[in-house]
C-alpha cells in the first residue's frame, strides 16, 4: 500500500520542461561573411538554424526539413531569391519568407509583396529589425492551419 502511494505522488510530481527554440529559420545566403553574420545575430535569439547557399539548396532543405520561416537573399547567383520565393510560395504557402536585400525601394517591396513575400529586411540591417521580422513571421506561420 505505501509504495502505491510513492508511485502515485511521483506521478504528480511536476516534470521540468525541455526548454525548446522560439521555432526553426533556414538562412539563405551566396556569401559566406554574411550567411556567418545572419547566423550568429538569428542564433542569440534562440531559433534552431539550417543554411544554404542558394536558392536551389533552399528548396531542398525545406522539402527535407521545412522551418518555420526561411531568410532569403534576394541575388544569389544558382537560383536568385526571386525564383527560389516563386518556389516556395508554390510548394510550401504557409511557411513565411522574410527576403534580405541590399535596398528595398517601394516599387521593390510591392513586387516582393506580389511574390508572396511575408516580408524584408535592407541591407545594413539592424538586429532589432531582424528580431521583429523573425517574431512577426513565426506568430504569423503558427496561426496558419496545417503549418508545413
């Protein structure tokens, strides 16, 4: 009778949660410098990170291990950004795509809008900027049904 009692209160006994990442980003850059740099400001703020260096590696690695949001350079030279977006936007709609260019003009923005864009970041970029564009992406991605 007492070690059905120790059994019972050791099954109510709270467990610690597993501290889990905030969601998965693949990162998709040409260079090297700054896929690094991407990589380093995304990881503190605690997203599990996958990389690729061009658009066609990005749509690989999706079709292998979709994330929650995928950062795109816009100009890569295997598959631009603007094709890889088309691809994804095509393949996998529910995964929001935060493109990372050099300049974003208003024509450029309305475009990557048309595109499926969930949104941009210019290069220079800033961290908070990088901060709030991943947090916004991954509200968006998990109020979407059947998130892919």
């Amino acid at each position: 009778m007492i070690a059905d009692r120790s059994r019972r209160s050791e099954a109510l006994t709270p467990r610690p949660r597993a501290v889990t990442a905030p969601g998965r980003v693949l990162i998709v850059d040409d260079e090297p410098d700054v896929l690094d740099v991407l990589t380093d400001i995304v990881g503190t703020f605690g997203y599990d990170i996958s990389t690729g260096i061009n658009g066609a590696e990005a749509l690989a690695i999706v079709r292998m291990t979709p994330p929650d949001v995928v950062m795109l350079d816009l100009i890569m030279l295997v598959m631009s950004g603007r094709e890889a977006l088309t691809h994804l936007q095509a393949d996998h709609p529910n995964i929001p795509v935060v493109v990372v260019a050099v300049q974003v003009d208003a024509e450029l923005a309305l475009h990557l809008e048309a595109l499926g864009a969930f949104g941009y970041i210019s290069r220079p970029f800033e961290v908070a900027e990088i901060e709030e564009a991943l947090r916004a992406a991954i509200v968006h991605c998990r109020g979407t049904p059947d998130h892919e």
